[in-house]
C-alpha cells in the first residue's frame, strides 16, 4: 500500500505540472440529486461517525492520502472522513427519510473498508466498501449492519491530467456508495 500511495503521489505531484494553471477538481461527495423518500423511518439520527478501517479489517487498499488542492496539501483522510460524513448527513436530511421529532434516537456508523484509487491510468476506476451501521441509542442493539460495495468510474478523455480523473473518481465511488446505502435504509425494517 506504501508504495501504491507514494506512486499515486509521484503520479499527482508530476501530473500538477502538466495541469498548469488548471485547479484540481475539490473532493465533492455531495449527491446532487436525493429524491424524498416515500417511507419515513420512526427514529432520529443523532449522530454519524464515518471512519477508515485499521488494517486488520480493510478488504483492499484503503488510500487515505489525498491531494486536498492544487497545492498539493497532503492529509491523512481525515478531511475524507470528515467530507463522506458531511455529504451523508446532507443526504438523510434532504431524503427526509428519518424524523427529527421521533421517540427512537440512533446513531450511524461507516467503517471504510476500502477506497482503492488506481495510482496511474487512463481511464479510473475507484472501488470503495464501507460497513455502514445504525444502532438503537436506548438498547445499543445493532438494528441495521450491511456492506456497501461502489465504483466511481472516469473515462479517459474526461481530462488530461490523471491526477483530475483519479479524483473524480473518488467522488464519484462514494457518492455511488452513499446512494446505495440511501436505497438499503428505504426498505430495512428499523424500528418496529
């Protein structure tokens, strides 16, 4: 995984200078498009806490280094975390598919189990696994455990530089797994 990671940072650091003045597209996992949903769960969400797995339980590569800007600012993926939790929470609220008002409390939880970003090519492909779970605050009873597997694909000629096709292709891996756990919570039985 080191060596992927530093290969994706040389790939990025050299594609910087074929991009120019042209700026990075920002990590963006906002879905554009949440349709109300039609079924409304008895429970409200407190809180979510997205994650990245350690090691022992990745499933694939879990590449927490990204470049946060044409500056080649360098974190270790807690501005991701941060961004996934964000865009997750704007989505639940817009799909209006859980009640603010509601007896039963939850909390959310996504463990990133992979986010595996190719380090070079020409068309990208981002897988991406994460173990989303909703637990019953009064009980602690795990009431919602399932595994969300998604893909963020972006053509080649999409843009030039690779560096600018690989983080699309983030974008587009989570926003995909973010709408696939959206349709899972409409037909689970929650709370009875």
């Amino acid at each position: 995984m080191k060596q992927k990671t530093l290969l994706l940072l040389a790939a990025a650091v050299g594609s910087l200078g074929l991009v120019g003045c042209s700026e990075l597209p920002p990590l963006d996992f906002s879905l554009p498009d949440v349709e109300i949903s039609d079924r409304r769960h008895d429970a409200e969400v407190k809180s979510i806490v997205v994650s990245f797995a350690n090691e022992d339980e990745q499933e694939g590569d879990v590449d927490v280094v990204v470049i946060e800007s044409a500056g080649v600012n360098i974190t270790s993926g807690t501005a991701t975390a941060s961004l996934w939790e964000s865009s997750l929470e704007e989505a639940l609220t817009r799909s209006l598919i859980f009640q603010d008002d509601a007896s039963n409390k939850i909390s959310i939880f996504v463990k990133v189990l992979k986010l595996d970003v190719p380090a070079f090519g020409f068309s990208f492909t981002t897988d991406a696994i994460a173990r989303y779970e909703i637990v019953n605050r009064a009980s602690g009873e795990i009431i919602f455990n399932q595994k969300i597997t998604s893909i963020g694909e972006v053509p080649a000629d999409y843009a030039f530089a690779g560096v600018i096709r690989a983080r699309e292709s983030v974008n587009r891996s989570v926003r995909n797994n973010i709408r696939l756990f959206l349709e899972a919570i409409k037909t689970a039985d929650l709370v009875e």
